[in-house]
C-alpha cells in the first residue's frame, strides 16, 4: 500500500526522490480523510518551497486540506491531470496524482522523513485516537 | 403573549416531565449574583394596534408626501406589488438559508436565477448570491483584487461614492492596504493622466464607479487597457443599477461591484438592500458569500446546491475570502422578482424615461441665470449642478415647499461648493420637476 | 438504559407531523421567456424621448440584455409561488436548528415596515423630515442597551459577522490609545466560523485555545494563554453547546489584569433576554443577532443586522454616525466622530430590519424574559426525552439548545447527516449537523420559544423512531431522504464543474 522506496510526513505526503528532483504528493490516508476531492491548488513552476511551510490545499465538498512541503526546495513542475480531474487523488494517491516535482535545495532533509514502516504505524496510531 | 404557544398548565407538564418543579430551577447555572430580579426596564408590552400606531406615529415624522430630487446611492423606483405580494409568502419570508438542498429547492432555484440576471446584466461570467450592499460589496471586491494580484495598493476614483471610500478605507486600515485617491477632469471622469505606469505596477486595483457620484459615466474600457497593461485589476461599482438598462454594462472590469436597490427594492432609511459581486469565471475560487451551482441527484433530476463553500468562514475560517455569513437573501429574490416582471423591454424602457426626465430636467435648471453643469461627461439620471448661491441655504428654502433638494458635494468635495447632484427618476412627474425648476429659480430671485 | 427496541413506536402512516402530496413542477424563468412578453408596464412619458447614443455617446450605449427573461405577470406569479411550495419554513413547523434560533417573525412587523413615511425615506434626506426615523433608530437602542445592561450602541452592521468586526476594530482602537493594540485575539475550539474570519479582517492573529473536558473554557489554564499580547477573548455564551459559562466573572477578571477585553458574540442571547445581562458579568463589547434573538425574518438566509453593544470606555470609537438625541429632544446622526474607528457600511443600518426588531421588543416589553423561559423550557423538556436514544457527550445544564452525538447510531454505520436527512421525511427541517466542532457527529437542537408542546412532541416521536430505524433498518436512514422533490443532490460534482449560471442553449 504505501510504496517503500516513499518517504512520509506527519502531515500524510509522501515524497519520491530520483537524483535531486522529489515527487510530492498526499497519502491515500490523506485523501480517505478528505472525501471526494473536488479541487487542488499548487503553486507555480519556480516557486520556492521550505519545510514545514504550507504551498496549496486540496479541497473537498466539505473540506479543506493544506499541504505541507516536506523539504525545501524549487518547484519545477506542476501535475496537469489534476486541473481537470482532481478526483484522481481518490484513485491514484501514490502514482499518477502526484501534485508537484521540485528541484530539492538539500537532499539531506529526506533522511530525516518517515519510512513507509514508520508511516504506517504512525497512522494505525492516529486511526486508534479516533475511534477512542 | 400571542407569540408564545404553551398554556400555563403545559408549562406545568413539561416541568414535570423534566423532573423540576419551577422553570427557575432551568437557569442555576447562571451564577446567582447575575440573575436579574425585577423586570427589565423596557417599553410595553404594545397589542398588535398599538404597535401599528406607534409606527403610524413615527411615518408621519418623516417626509411622507415630499418629492425629491436626491439620488446618491438609493434611488426612488417604481416597485410591484406583486413582488412585494410574492416576498410576503412565508415560505420565502420565514424560511432558512439553504444548507439542507432537499428542503430548500425553491430558494435556491432563485437564487441561480439571481446569480444569471446578475451576470447578463453586469456583462460578468459568475455572480454570487448576495453581499450586504454596493459599499461592501465594493470592498470585498478590493480584498478579492489583493488576494489576485498579491498586490497592496490601490487607486481609487474621488469620484467613487463617498461612503463607499470610507467604508473601504475602514476596512484596509487594518490590513496592511494602501489606498491612494485619484481626482478627476473637467469631464467629471477620472483623470487618467494620473494613472502612472509604475505606480499601476504595484497597484492591485483601480476602483471606479460609473456612472460615478457626479452622475457622469466612465470610460470603463480605456481604464482596463490601462489597468491591465501593467498587471492591475480594474473593480467597477455601479449605484445606480437601473442605468444598466441603456448603458453598456462593464465587461471588461475584472469585478463589479454593485447596489441592487434599484431593482425594485425601497429606500427604507437606507438598507436593508442587495450587494452584488461579479467577476470572471477564472477568479470564482476568490469570490466571497455564497454561491448556488446546479446538479443532479441519482435519478437525473436537476437540483442547486450551495457550492464551493471551501471559500467560506463556516470550513475555512481564519482562512476564508470573507467572514461573511448572512447576506441579504430576501431582496436578492426581491431583485429577481422585479427583474422577471420589468423585464428585456420593460428596464430599457425604464431607463430610457429616466435619461428622458433627467435631460429635461437639467434643460430646465439651466435656463435659471447662474444655473451651469458642472462638468462635461455623460450622464444617466443623475447630473451636477453649480449654483450662484450656498445649495444648503436653497436646499433649506425648498424643504418648505416640501422640495427635498438635491445633494450638496461641498462638505465631501470641498472644492465643489454652491454645487449639487440631482437625481430624476422615471417616478418624478414632469409637473414636480418643473414646480422644482421654478422653486429654485424664485429662491434665487430673492434677495441676498 | 437503553430500551428494547420494540418500546419504540413504528411511525403510523396518518399520525405524525407530514404525509407526502403532488407538488408542482416549475422550470428556469429563462426557460419561459419569449419575444414580446412583459410583467409590468410603465406611465407613459411625459417628457420628450432622448436617443441614447445620441444623449451618452454610442460608446457608451448599450443593445438589449441578452437572455433576459420576458415573461408575463402571472407566468411570474406561478412561478415564484411554486418554488416557495419546495422550501420549509418556520410558517410551516420547528426548525431545530441549533445557534440560529428560527422563531416566529411576527406579521406585524412586515405590516410597519412597508408603511409610507418608513419603507420611501431617503437615508440622506434632512433630519428635519427623518424624525421619525431617527427615533425609531433611538428607540431600539435604549431597549437594547436595556436588555444587555451595556452603555453605548450601534445599529449600522449589517450582520452578525460585521458586529463582530465592529467590535474587533472598536476594541482596536480602544487599546491603540491605550498605547499597544497588541496582536492577538484568543477564540476557543467550539467558536462560530466567523468569529476567526472576522478576527483576521481586523488585522489580529486568531490563538485557539482548546475547550476544557466541559466543552468550557479552560478558565484553570486561561491565565498562561492571556500575555500581554492578547487583545480580547471571544466567546459565546452560553457556549455552541448551550451551556452557560458558570466562571464567566473570573474569565472576565483574568483578562481585565492584563489589560485585554472580553467579546461576546451574542447568537445565544435567546437564552440570556430578561434573566441575566452581559453587561452585569464582565462582558466589554459584544453584538447581538437580529435575525435570532430579535425574530427579524431569515429571508432564505438575510438580511440580518448586527448590532454591537459596548461599555463607556468603548464608546468614542463607535462607528460614525452615531444617532443622539439633542437637548430640544430633537435626533441626528451625529458625524463629528473624532476617535470613530469609521464608517462600516454605507448609510446608517439595515433600518427595515432595525424597525423589524423595534416592533418585535415593543411587542414583549418587559415581559421579554417569559420568551427565555420558554425557549429553555422546550429545550430542555427536548433534551430529557431524547436523553435515552442519543448520546450526550457533555452532561451539563442545557440552556436554550441541547447538543447530543451519533455515537450510539454510528454502531450500525448511521451518523448526524443520515439522521439529520431522515428527520426531512417526517416533515422536521433538519438540527444543525457538524458544529460545533468539538463534537464529533454533532446534532446541535435549538426549538425556541415558538414551538407549543405539541409540535416539540412530534419532534420527539420523530426522532424516536428514526432512532428504531437506524437500529432495524439503517439503510433507510442513510439513503434519506425518500420523500422529497430531489433526493441528495451530487455535491462533488457541484464542486468540481460549477454551474453558476443559466446559458441558453
């Protein structure tokens, strides 16, 4: 379910890093929380991004989520699936939904990221506060 | 009392069923220090006929039978009674706001027809459905610009309503928003030779109203060439929404900002009225109140829903476009029922009696010796003149003859002294214009 | 003590609140335009006819609106009259919407309001000719000034989120001349949507601050949240649960030590009118709801008015213009407003509504506080008998409204939406659902003082048996509605591909 070679953020994105550019997009527990995704909002190509800082929202009927940038970095593609068929987040959360590429300033940041292992745990953890 | 349905002994029972003995026992929770022992100090308790008769009392205080010629935002417009009648109907009058669609099919049907007039009549692509009023529509339409641009300063007209401007300038105080005035020409329009390119760089908006507080209308395409060539948004108020009938809406702003009042809802001291707020489709997410969109429900059948409420205070609170809530529904609906009725031809021909009237009227007021328009510009219904002598002193002499004169600029402007806006509409008779002319022209006759 | 399941009365097809019957259908207006027909004629002009390109110049004039409808009196009449027929209404039965207090809007106060002298006058007429005006504006302000024990008022917001606003700029400025507006303004957990929203248009950073286990205010820990930095605490009271905050003075008194002030927002004062004043327990500025307490109609979601109530030291920054009455006993609206913190609308209110509300304190004068009881009696006599079918998550003294959750339903997959859709087939406009949010599954009831026993105990049989129901046969309680025009409509694709508008084809 969640891909091994992925890191993971409390804030359920999740990271893909090939040589120094990472794919960024939200768990499929994120969007099982959100609902029906109706609206994604990135920003440009060029933006700078910090960790821990928001850069968008995907939105629902009746929700709203911001998405948190895991690592610092350049943005330097948007995913343009999502602008006519942001439902495919519901669908495809790990793969084809990504919502943003960028240039990573300090690949060292992504060792300090969840494993899929960690992530995992981390989100039975929250699932059991929930239902308390 | 007549609005409360329970009989003593019910109050009994359902004490009873509770498990209490008397309904002081339901308010311990308030600490005994702050529970009030004798009956507030209030007027009443009135019958139904004294009610009427107090509000009788008060209407006869006002100017019941008076004719004025004050335009200034609100506008005195034939109404229908049956849009009133319609209004009145308790299902549109006594009912909610619309968040449970299955049971609220009719207002929000309405208000779809709202949001399509609001758009072919404003040239706009999306409307929403209701601000307050044109002053803070107006000014949630700025917001919206600064959100749009990231940009924090702001050009707008002297020209824009004078409330409006303060009502804006209320509002960007505390927002980090720089709003700078620019005055206007001999034509009454803003003087666009103050638009300076690298000014309009970091300008987030131009603001103008057309027709503007002069009366004169503005030269709305030539602005947005200007305003868009350097990355600026150009926010167009209208307070007269019945010019719209013969005068070329706004396409090309980016939001207009509108007062719906003309559309057949009373003066009424100044509110309640109907804001508008209409843009293009791209800036849709930006737009603040609600907003009633059309679907489908599983067996096909269509329905309107509120939609995109991401936008609002209920779900994203600190973050929302606005901190809007209740709007003003009933006139909304109160618009679009006159709108229905009036209709294609109806608000063309409405608008073309007030021009009519307007123009006579000012022939009129120019014939009397030291009368001259003030500026050059077209005007729609309402036109400024200068006088020879102080317009309160005027203003004060035609209240006798129960004249409501025209607005005087020279306490907002002034440097526009002895000057005045008259407004004519379609229900000022001829023979009521022509008795001002002659009040004013013998007023004038009198000596210093 | 749950009770077995067959205690519960199956709904009987002709008992009960509704039974289902025809309505009409009804299209688009634009649907039914065609050339040629008109609602409404005019008076002939009695003026020489101006061509407009002529008159304005052909820049600027304008061919006909396209796609506007042209359609008959009748064929308008209809059509208005058969949408009116798919809404609910408080005419028609109970809203239990919790917060929003849906009473009765008395027809009387249509009848003065439409009165020729009151619905023609000017706002910027004279104040010689608009007495009567300005003393309906005095009038209300004195009752309410009255009714909340506060010093000085204002009429012009428009709403319940601008009074907020106000209130927020007017505390502003107070603490400017004090010499540090400060940053912050302290919200809790269960607070309204646009106590937040209003907050950041007032240039301050929203702190939440978590309620306690009681759905309070965390009054044991209040004292580290309140730095010097904080302006204000917003609050509700009684809170979105319906509980009144007991510690009210020693919340009042932490935030006095420090200089900062507490707002309240007044949507519960339903609960408060004629039994206690806000002004009496350490409240500084707060805004009272028209369009709840003070019965002005809902209208399909406004016009409301906001009027925000303040003490003495809050007076100098009243919005302008502030209406006085002169020493000749004469009114004004006085502009020479040197500290106002400005203007927050045009003109001077939503008077129609302002006058709504005059009629409504008028009706009731000092017998105001028997509407209070009421609405607590109903709530409370609501709560006992739906105490065993629905869990409560805060056991405390309910005022005017009564919170429970879907925790016993959610067992079988049925949670407040599903209920709240069901409650529509018995002919009850649903409870508000999802707030407060500190309430997961969140059934917030608020009857009012309007409803007679009757009506609160169909309400309590309807609710019963929608409990049966989602214990017997949930799927019919998460399908609901059955019975209505449109089932759930597609919100998703609502969001996804707005349709905002009517095009022709």
């Amino acid at each position: 379910m969640y891909p091994a070679d992925y890191r993971y953020t409390k804030q359920h994105e999740w990271i893909k890093v090939q040589g120094d550019i990472g794919t960024i997009g939200i768990t499929d527990y994120a969007q099982q929380e959100l609902g029906d995704v109706v609206f994604v909002d990135v920003p440009k190509v060029g933006a700078k991004l910090a960790p821990g800082k928001s850069f968008g929202s995907v939105e629902s009927v009746k929700a709203v989520s911001e998405i948190y940038s895991p690592v610092s970095g350049e943005v330097t593609e948007t995913n343009p699936l999502l602008v006519d068929t942001p439902e495919k987040i519901n669908t495809d959360p790990h793969n084809s939904a990504w919502l943003i590429k960028l240039k990573l300033a300090d690949p060292k940041e992504v060792a300090a990221l969840m494993d899929a292992a960690a992530y995992q745990a981390y989100i039975a953890a929250q699932a059991k506060e929930h239902s308390a | 009392m007549r609005y409360l349905p329970k009989s003593p002994s019910e109050r009994q029972e359902m004490l009873a069923a509770i498990g209490t003995r008397s309904v002081e026992d339901l308010f311990t929770s308030i600490p005994e220090k702050f529970r009030l022992r004798a009956p507030l100090d209030l007027p009443g308790p009135l019958s139904e006929s004294e009610i009427i008769q107090y509000f009788q009392a008060r209407a006869a205080e006002n100017a019941r039978g008076y004719v004025s010629f004050l335009g200034a935002g609100v506008y005195q417009h034939l109404r229908s009674v049956a849009a009133d009648a319609l209004i009145q109907r308790g299902e549109f009058l006594t009912s909610y706001t619309p968040y449970q669609a299955e049971f609220a099919q009719g207002t929000l049907t309405a208000i779809f027809e709202f949001q399509t007039l609001m758009c072919q009549i404003t040239g706009q692509e999306v409307a929403n459905a209701s601000m307050y009023d044109g002053s803070t529509a107006l000014t949630e339409a700025v917001l919206m610009a600064e959100r749009l641009t990231s940009r924090r300063h702001v050009l707008v007209a002297r020209s824009v309503h004078p409330e409006y401007r303060q009502v804006l300038t209320t509002y960007a105080k505390n927002l980090g928003l720089e709003i700078e005035e620019i005055g206007y020409t001999a034509s009454g329009q803003l003087d666009r030779a103050a638009l300076k390119p690298e000014t309009l760089a970091r300008t987030a908006a131009v603001v103008v109203q057309s027709p503007n507080f002069f009366g004169v209308l503005e030269e709305v395409p030539a602005l947005a060439e200007v305003a868009h060539g350097s990355g600026a948004l150009l926010v167009t108020a209208i307070t007269e929404a019945v010019s719209l009938g013969i005068v070329r809406p706004p396409a090309e702003a980016d939001i207009v900002a509108m007062e719906g009042q003309a559309f057949g809802i009373p003066p009424s001291y100044g509110g309640p009225y109907v804001g508008v707020i209409a843009t293009r489709e791209k800036f849709v997410r930006q737009m603040p109140g609600r907003l009633a969109g059309q679907t489908t429900d599983a067996t096909g059948n269509r329905g309107f829903v509120l939609t995109l409420a991401t936008r609002e205070q209920h779900i994203r609170r600190e973050k929302a476009t606005s901190n809007i809530c209740t709007n003003e529904a009933l006139y909304a609906l109160a618009a679009t029922i006159h709108l229905c009725l009036i209709g294609k031809e109806g608000l063309r021909e409405q608008a073309l009696q007030n021009l009519a009237k307007a123009r006579f009227a000012q022939a009129e007021l120019e014939k009397i010796p030291g009368v001259r328009r003030v500026f050059t510009g077209p005007t729609f219904n309402e036109f400024s003149l200068e006088f020879p002598r102080s317009v309160k002193m005027i203003n004060a002499e035609l209240l006798k003859e129960k004249i409501i004169g025209p607005f005087a600029l020279g306490t907002q402007y002034p440097e526009l002294t002895k000057r005045a806006v008259i407004c004519v509409t379609e229900t000022t008779p001829r023979a009521e214009i022509e008795r001002f002319a002659a009040a004013v022209r013998r007023i004038l006759e009198r000596p210093v | 003590m749950n009770p077995k399941i067959t205690d519960l009365e199956a709904p009987a097809k002709n008992v009960g609140k509704a039974r289902a019957h025809v309505s009409q259908n009804e299209g688009l207006i634009f649907e039914q335009s065609a050339p040629g027909k008109r609602g409404m004629e005019l008076p002939p002009l009695d003026v020489p006819a101006v061509d407009p390109a002529a008159a304005l110049g052909s820049q600027h004039a304008r061919d006909s609106i396209e796609g506007f409808p042209e359609v008959s009196e009748i064929e308008v009449i209809r059509h208005f009259t058969r949408l009116s027929t798919w809404n609910y209404a408080i005419d028609l039965g109970m809203y239990p919407l919790g917060s929003c207090t849906m009473k009765y809007n008395p027809r009387v106060n249509e009848f003065v309001a439409r009165l020729d002298g009151l619905a023609s006058e000017h706002p910027e007429q004279p104040a010689e000719v608009s007495q009567g005006c300005l003393r309906i504006l005095y009038d209300l302000q004195k009752c309410l000034l009255s009714i909340t024990g506060m010093d000085a008022a204002t009429l012009q917001p428009a709403a319940g989120a601008q009074g907020e606003l106000t209130g927020l700029l007017m505390i502003r400025a107070y603490l400017e001349s004090q010499g540090n507006p400060r940053h912050k303004v302290l919200i809790p957990d269960s607070a309204h949507g646009t106590n937040p929203a209003s907050v950041v248009i007032a240039g301050y950073e929203v702190q939440n601050i978590k309620s306690n286990s009681r759905g309070q205010i965390d009054t044991d820990h209040l004292r580290e949240f309140v730095t010097d930095d904080v302006a204000a605490l917003m609050l509700t009271n009684p809170s979105t649960l319906g509980v009144f905050e007991e510690r009210i003075a020693e919340i009042a008194a932490i935030l006095h030590e420090r200089g900062a002030l507490l707002y309240m927002d007044g949507a519960n004062m339903n609960a408060l009118a004629g039994v206690t004043r806000p002004g009496d327990f350490g409240v500084d500025v707060m805004h009272l709801n028209l369009h709840k307490t003070f019965s002005t109609p809902h209208g399909g979601g406004g016009p409301g008015a906001g009027p925000v109530l303040a003490k003495k030291i809050l007076e100098p920054f009243l919005p302008v213009p502030v209406v006085v009455q002169k020493p000749d006993g004469t009114y004004v609206l006085d502009h020479n407003r040197p500290k106002s913190v400005g203007r927050v609308r045009a003109f001077a209110g939503n008077f129609g509504v302002l006058l709504r509300a005059l009629a409504y304190t008028l009706a009731y004068g000092p017998g105001i506080r028997q509407a209070t009881e009421d609405a607590v009696l109903n709530a409370n006599y609501i709560r006992k008998n739906l105490e065993p079918y629905f869990d409560l998550p805060y056991n405390l003294p309910s005022m005017h409204e009564v919170v429970f959750s879907d925790a016993r339903q959610k067992v079988k997959g049925v949670n407040t939406m599903d209920i709240a859709k069901r409650l529509i087939d018995y002919g009850f406009h649903p409870y508000t659902t999802a707030f407060p949010l500190i309430v997961p599954g969140a059934m917030m009831i608020e009857p009012t003082e309007s409803e007679s026993k009757q009506e609160c105990d169909l309400f309590i049989d309807a609710m019963r048996s929608i409990a049966a129901e989602a214990d017997a046969t949930p799927d019919l309680v998460k399908t609901a509605p059955h019975s209505t025009r449109v089932g759930r409509l597609d919100e998703v694709a609502a969001a996804r591909k707005p349709i905002l508008r009517w095009k022709p084809a």
